[in-house]
C-alpha cells in the first residue's frame, strides 16, 4: 500500500539515556583512534628525527589538537558513562527521570571536566 515503510522514524523521539549510549559507544571507538595516533607519535619519535618532525607536525595540526581535545572530553565522557553503569549495576537508577538526570550529568560533568583539564595543563 500507500503507508510508510519505517514508520518509527517519523514518530520516535530520541531520549538521553539511547543518546548517552550511542555517544559511549562512539567515544570509545574514538579514544582507540586517538591511541593509534599517540603510538604513532611515540614510533615515530622512536624511528628517526625527520620522521618525527613529520608526524610531531601532524599532531600539532590543528587538526590533531581538535583530534586530542576531542580525546580529553571522550575520556571524562567515557569514564562518567563507567560511573553511571556502575550505578545501574547496583540496582538503582534504573527510573525513566534518573535516568535522563544521569545522561544530563554525562554531558555536563564531561564538558566541565574537560575545560578544568585544558586549564590544568
């Protein structure tokens, strides 16, 4: 017929506790980049001076620093999202408005945490 073939997508509402999900699980993946990248880093500082130069060049982008600040804030964001499951693990939490208060929190915390990081070093 006429009718839509997903029709979810037109009248599902995202919600905090899907979004901090997703977003854990993005980070984490991002944080493995940001290894990859540090252990270049470290090769190539290990290899030779131009080859250092080089990727010393790369990191020092702005695009590696956008890469490595993007990185503080995945730690802060992943390690709330730890807490948080910690939380639930124990049984408690587990309500619809705890919940989005705890993804709130996520959010805040990790971009508070980031900045005081940024000011730290």
């Amino acid at each position: 017929g006429n009718r839509p073939l997903s029709p979810h997508l037109q009248i599902y509402r995202w919600q905090i506790p899907m979004l901090t999900s997703i977003l854990t699980r993005i980070t984490g993946n991002a944080l493995i980049v940001a290894a990859i990248l540090i252990i270049w880093w470290l090769f190539a500082a290990a290899t030779s001076e131009g080859y250092f130069a080089l990727v010393d060049g790369i990191v020092r982008s702005w695009l590696g620093k956008l890469v490595m600040l993007g990185s503080i804030w995945a730690v802060w964001y992943h390690m709330l999202g730890g807490l948080r499951h910690l939380y639930y693990d124990s049984g408690r939490g587990l309500d619809i408005p705890t919940a989005e208060k705890l993804g709130w929190g996520m959010f805040i915390g990790s971009a508070v945490l980031t900045v005081i990081t940024i000011l730290i070093l």
